[in-house]
C-alpha cells in the first residue's frame, strides 16, 4: 500500500494515499483497535448534516468564503448520500466524547474539499479540519447534536415497521373477536375472554409504546450546538447555533431547536435515556406477545395448540415433522438484545461526569441499533407470524367445556365455598364442572344453561 505524510498537532503519520482521513483518524485506528463495532452511517451522515449547515452558517456571518462554503457543503453532502461510507474506519470503543470520530468526519470533508479545489488531498491552507470544518463547533456539542438527529431520522424511519405491526394485530383482533378461548392467570385456567379481546390487548400495548416513542422524540429536538466545549459557548460567533439549527431544521424537514440549558444537555444524556427507556418498553411488549404466541401455538397435539402459527421452515435436525414458533423466537432473541443496549444506556448516561459525558459514542451505536433491530424485528413478526395465524376454534371451545374457572359465575348463586367444592370435584372425578352441577341438582337446567354460557362471561 502507498502512503503519504499528514500531520497534525502532535506530529507526522503515516496514510494510506487513497484514503480521505488523515493524522486524527490514524492515530485512532492504532489506540482503539478494540473491536469490529464501527459508527452507525445513520450517525456518521447526522454529524455530516451538522457540517454541511455550519459551513453554510459560517459562510453568512462572513467568517468562511463563498469557494470553500461550496466545497464543504458537497462534501458533507456526499458523505450523507453514502459515497465514502468506507472512510470511517474508528472503533465504537474510543474516546468518550467522541472526538476521533467528529474528526474523521473533519479531515474527510477537509481533504474532499482541497481535491474539489486544487486536484490534491492533504492541502490544510485550501481547508483546515478544524479551523474550517469544525469552525464554531466542539466534538462534545457535535457529538449529542448527531446522537439526537440520527436517533430521531432513524425513528422516523422505521415508525411504518412498527405500524405494521399495528395493523396486523388489529386485523386478528377483528378475526377472531367471536372465538372463545379460556383465560389463563399465573399460567392456570381462568375465567374465559375471546381470542379477539387477547389480540386487542397486544394491539394496545404496542400502540401505547408508539405513542410513548413519539412523545419521547420530542426531547430530541432540543439540541445542545452552540455550547462548544461546556456550554458557554466559547470561540462561537453568538449567532451561530440559531442559524445552523435552522439549517439543520430545513435541510431534515424536522423543527429542531436549541436545548434550553447547554450546560445539562453537553453533561448529561437524559433526553436520549429516557427514549432509550421507551425503547426499551417497545421491546417488552414484543417479548411478552412473542412468548404469549408461543404458549398458545405449543403442541401441536400435546399442548394448548389455540392457535397455528405460520409453519416457515423444519424445527428439528433428529425430530421429523416438528415445526417451531421460528419469528416469535427470533423476536424475543431482538427484544433481549436491546434490554441488553437500554441497560447499556443507562450506564452510560449516568457516567456523565462533572461537565461532560464521556461514553457518548458508546450511547449512539446502541440507541441506533435498538431502533432499527426492533423495527426490523416488528415488520418480521408483522408480515411472517401474525398475518398468517389461524385460530383453532374446536380446541378453544374444548378447554372452556373442561375448564374449572367455569365455576366463577356460579359463585354468585351459591357461594364462593361451595362452588369451590364444585371445582375440585369436577378435576377429581374427570367430569367438566357443569356435569358435576347437574347431577347435584343445585339450580334448575335453565339457570345452569345460562350460568354456564361462555358467551355471558366475556
């Protein structure tokens, strides 16, 4: 491989000839060789939306000229359409403010722009890393603003995958709303409910942590640009933050705004916790629908088997015929994944020490991959489980007829004592609790016929 020679503040390195990074990057690929983890492009991209709207902002407040305006901002443009994806070579697991990563993203554009303007990488009089691309900015500003508008152009993106999930499970409710089952609580027989009124509640709990991750987002509009080091702001022009969020805001479609107090959004990370938080919940729902799916579906023969869930693919190397709940397992597999990332989160979010957070890139790669996982995750249980589920109707009316919780509304006649008698001499003697009933000749066949029609229990 050739080299050629950049130089930064602490002296000369070694770079690969072809590559647009340069000193910085080189000495963060040699200190955090950690792991395979590289940065989110969703995130490499926001940090290039931030570039691309100073250079813009700088360029009006007269502080950078109309040339390198022009060649930052097709830089930065490029690097968010995905052209040099392969120049962000920097381990997750580097300095905590996210630094060698705010400077890739600068000798990448400063390079970029000196071959836009001379034909030559490496040129720092044409444009300077961080004099001009990083001018009015600080890593420890940069940094969280990318974190908030990668998470919400992320969100946004994947929001139709968990709609239609939404959509499926409403669908089922609707199919299913006249099927009868029993209910079941701590896993034993309960009184009975439809198979729709389950679905329904499926439905809700996912609709409800729609709605929490929209409200959630709302925190993420408030980003901290304009602090630079701390949140005083040093060696920015005082315009500079409204007018390059304004940027931001056009160039993204989404109204973003300045946060309130720089000082706490630069130290702590509590807005992207607390969505964190709700992606967290999101997962939960898919776990406790994914594993309800599976109680239901067990069997085939020898189990609930209420329902038949989609058969996708053979279940066993040594069992022929067995067929797995593939995509709920699979679902649930995403779901602890990303409890996983939440928790990973919070640590983070607390290691907010004194003035700033210093696990910053730590927090981007997980809030990203949580969203798009359980997006990803939604759509796949939308389009290939619950969409193709049948309902066993005969087995659903089988379990209601022998199950004991039948008796519930017979304790309103008799008492809760003697109706337990009841029940526990039905699961004795193998009789269902309504033959039990009419061969004790407590209540006329008329009132037992009434007490004992599921359909008045739902």
């Amino acid at each position: 491989m050739n080299y050629r020679i950049e130089k930064d503040s602490m002296g000369e390195m070694n770079v690969p000839e072809n590559a647009y990074w340069a000193a910085q990057t080189a000495r963060a690929n040699l200190n955090f060789r950690i792991s395979d983890w590289k940065m989110p492009s969703e995130f490499i991209k926001a940090v290039a939306i931030v570039k691309m709207a100073a250079a813009s902002t700088n360029n009006k407040l007269g502080l950078i000229d109309d040339e390198k305006t022009n060649a930052i901002i097709k830089a930065a443009f490029e690097i968010i359409n995905g052209r040099h994806d392969s120049e962000f070579p920097v381990d997750v697991f580097q300095t905590g403010s996210g630094t060698s990563t705010n400077m890739n993203v600068n000798e990448v554009i400063a390079n970029r722009v000196s071959e836009i303007m001379s034909g030559e990488k490496g040129n720092k009089s044409l444009c300077h890393p961080n004099d001009d691309v990083n001018k009015g900015q600080s890593s420890n500003d940069v940094i969280p603003t990318a974190i908030h508008i990668s998470a919400i152009l992320v969100i946004e993106e994947n929001m139709e995958k968990v709609q239609k999930l939404i959509n499926a499970l409403e669908k089922k409710e609707k199919e299913f709303k006249e099927i009868i089952k029993i209910g079941r609580t701590h896993l034993m027989d309960a009184v009975p409910v439809t198979l729709g009124q389950e679905f329904s509640g499926y439905k809700q709990q996912i609709k409800n942590a729609f709605k929490r991750l929209k409200e959630a987002e709302k925190w993420l509009l408030e980003l901290p640009l304009g602090g630079t080091a701390l949140g005083t702001g040093l060696n920015t022009h005082p315009d500079f933050a409204e007018m390059t969020i304004k940027e931001i805001s056009e160039f993204t479609g989404i109204q973003f705004k300045q946060a309130e107090n720089l000082f706490e959004s630069i130290a702590s990370k509590d807005a992207v916790v607390a969505f964190s938080g709700c992606l967290n919940a999101l997962a939960v729902s898919l776990m406790k629908i994914s594993n309800d799916l599976r109680l239901m579906s067990s069997g085939p023969r020898c189990g609930i088997q209420e329902i038949t869930l989609p058969a996708l693919q053979p279940g066993s190397s040594i069992m022929p015929g067995k067929v797995n709940p593939v995509i709920p397992e699979s679902v649930i597999q995403v779901s602890a994944q990303v409890m996983g990332m939440h928790s990973t989160i919070s640590i983070a979010g607390s290691s907010g020490l004194l003035d700033l957070n210093v696990m910053m890139p730590l927090i981007a790669y997980n809030v990203i991959t949580s969203i798009k996982l359980l997006g990803s995750a939604s759509e796949h249980l939308a389009d290939k489980c619950v969409i193709g589920i049948k309902a066993n109707e005969e087995r659903c009316r089988e379990l209601v007829e022998w199950s004991m919780a039948i008796v519930t509304p017979l304790a309103a006649k008799i008492g809760y004592d003697k109706a337990a008698e009841i029940a526990y001499e039905a699961f004795n003697s193998k009789e269902t609790v309504k033959e039990v009933t009419i061969r004790k000749n407590i209540l006329s066949e008329e009132e037992l016929e009434d007490i004992f029609n599921p359909e008045n229990m739902i």
